[in-house]
C-alpha cells in the first residue's frame, strides 16, 4: 500500500513538474519570438518591401502578414498557451486558406477548406471566433464569400454543393441555395443591382440570384463560335458593377456586364508575365485595375481595362511578399490588399498606392495600422 501511495506521489509530481516546464519554455520562447517578430517587422518596414521593384514612385507596398488568427486579436492567455501545449490543440490554425473578405464593419473573414471553417477576426473588437457546421448545416469545404448590403455573409461550400448564407448578429448559419449545384465555387454580390453571382465550375456556369435565393439567369459564357466557360471559379465585381470571371482553364478573365453580357476577355495560356498558369483569386481597385492570383506562377498580376499588363509582384517563398501557391484575393475601400497565401498557411496583406495626396496616403495608412495593431 505503501509502494503504491509512493508511485502516485511520484506521478503527480512528475506531472507537476512536466507542466511547470512547458509553462517556462513557452514563456521564454514567447518572449524570444516576441522580440525577433517586432525586430523582422522594424527591418522589413525600413527596408520597404515595394514593386516595381526597379523603379519609383512604388505603386504596392507590403503592410503585414498574418499566420495566426490571434496576430490581430488578443494574445492567448499564458495558461491557454499551455493547455494547448498539452493537448496539441491549435484551434486558431489555419490550415489551408482560400477566400478572404473584409467586412464593411471591419471584421476579416478567412475561408479555410483545409479545416472547414471561417476564421473571422473582429479587428475594432480584439476578438476572434469561428464559424463551423451547425446542426442541418454542415460546412465541409468552404471557398467563395461575400457581403450583400446588409452585412450578410454568404459561403460557398464545394464538396456539399451548398451556397450558404450566415448572419452575423445573431450568429445563423442557413442553407441558402442547396439544390441544383454542381459545384460552387466563386461568389460575388453586386451592390449596383443587389444581385447575387456564383460560379458553378461543374457546370461551367454562373448563376445570377436575388436575396431571396431565386435564380434570376443563368450565363453560359458563350460567344459566336466559342464554347464558353471552361471551369468558371473566382469572381469580382467592380464600382460601376461589372462583373470579373476567372475562367480558369480557358485561362482568361471575362468581362461581364450587370446582366451578364460579355465585354472583353483576356489572357492566354502560359508561363510569363501577361500570360496565365492557373488563375484564381481576382480583385478589382478604386481606380479599376485588375489583380489576378497565379497559383502556379506564385505571384499576382495586374492589368488594366483593356487587360493590358500593368505590374507583376510577388515570387515564390515563404518570406514577406513572397507567395506559394496564392488562392483568394479581396481589396478593401482602402485599397488594402489581401492575399490567401494558401500553401504558406496565412494571409498577406498590401497596399496599392494611389494618386492621392500625401495627407490622405498618411491618413489612411495611419488608420489602417492602428486598425490591425492588437
């Protein structure tokens, strides 16, 4: 009895011990990667990761990366930290990125089909949650989002075929359409008309709908002669609602008018500049340039109108500015930039630089730091 008493007080304090230890390396390497972080950032911001990178004035800057969900939020407590060391819990880790949006009231949302959640990060609130399967709605591979005008969110999950809709203030997640998809993908709401657009890229189609979820039309993406959409994914809509296609294995971009009608399309298959690999993600500027994410070519270019090249930036690497295999691309009414660095596991953030004054350059830059410093 005696032994027995000995062997437990000997594996509680072994346990004790074990954990009073985690809880000094975590610690210590918080405060090691504490300093080596704001010294990386203090270097890359007087080194000014900029492009082109040949030539001045710069017209994109790199602003901030993001790897962890809690690099805008709260740190994690200390006794958080060490619980998860013990569990191997990471319940803030992204695993495998895609769409990205920031919300009209400032919240990032993140789609991570690598873990089948949206990570959304309250920036005015310090905060960070998730948004996961609810009962009668299973969130399996979330892809596509965007934000109507009443702040609410709609998803696209393309293993379940569903386009859900979710509302943040009362925390609902609701099949929005479930019933006729393929495979949806891209999705984009157009404020000038109040239309919802979806890529199907099964079907090779994308699908106008109202906020009812009534189908409005259907756009096949043919022309005389063509054959249409070839594996339609991302899609962007501009200021005057226009609407962006990433028509990826016709290796173009489309221009549709609010009614769907074809304005212009551009690219071509290929490797160099001007040309297109694997085209995904695509933004669209306050002065109406076109970004496009190259997953294969790890890099973002920029076109304008008529899809004349304008700037290619990025390369692959896991440092500042460099990408591996980029997905989903948002540009806020700041012209802030975010990139779905997907095999990198985070989101980078960029500025494009406008013609505007100086003042309002600093103002809004100000602004925006401020906005993302925990």
């Amino acid at each position: 009895m005696f032994i027995l008493q000995a062997i437990c007080r000997n594996s509680i304090i072994l346990r004790l011990w074990y954990i009073v230890r985690i809880a000094v390396l975590i610690a210590a390497f918080s405060t090691l990667s504490g300093c080596a972080t704001s010294q990386a950032v203090d270097a890359l911001h007087r080194t000014a990761i900029s492009w082109p990178l040949l030539s001045s004035p710069s017209r994109v800057v790199w602003v901030k990366t993001i790897s962890d969900p809690t690099d805008i939020s709260k740190s994690k407590g200390f006794w958080k930290r060490i619980s998860e060391a013990i569990s191997g819990e990471e319940t803030s880790a992204i695993v495998r990125p895609y769409g990205v949006l920031r919300s009209a009231a400032g919240a990032l949302y993140l789609a991570d089909p690598g873990r089948g959640v949206i990570h959304r990060m309250d920036i005015t609130n310090s905060s960070y949650s998730t948004i996961s399967s609810r009962e009668g709605s299973p969130l399996s591979s979330p892809i596509g989002l965007a934000e109507d005008n009443l702040g609410r969110l709609y998803i696209t999950d393309s293993i379940n075929g569903i386009l859900y809709r979710y509302t943040p203030k009362d925390d609902s997640l609701v099949p929005f359409l479930s019933q006729g998809l393929e495979r949806p993908t891209g999705i984009a709401f157009n404020p000038v008309n109040q239309l919802l657009y979806l890529s199907d890229t099964l079907a090779n189609q994308i699908i106008m709908l109202d906020q009812n979820g009534f189908i409005v039309k259907r756009i096949s993406g043919r022309t005389t002669g063509g054959d249409g959409f070839n594996r339609p994914t991302d899609l962007a809509v501009d200021a005057v609602g226009q609407i962006y296609v990433t028509d990826s294995l016709n290796f173009q971009i489309t221009l549709l008018t609010p009614e769907g009608q074809i304005v212009r399309q551009f690219g071509a298959p290929g490797d160099s500049a001007g040309s297109f690999s694997r085209p995904k993600g695509i933004a669209i500027d306050s002065t109406g340039n076109i970004y496009v994410n190259d997953s294969l070519m790890d890099a973002i270019q920029v076109f304008n109108q008529n899809g004349d090249l304008q700037l290619v930036f990025g390369r692959n690497g896991i440092e500042p500015g460099q990408f591996w295999m980029p997905s989903g691309l948002f540009i806020d009414k700041l012209d802030q930039i975010y990139v779905a660095d997907t095999y990198n596991r985070r989101i980078q953030i960029f500025r494009y630089l406008t013609h505007r004054s100086d003042e309002e350059e600093k103002s809004e830059a100000t602004l925006f730091d401020k906005q993302l410093t925990p």
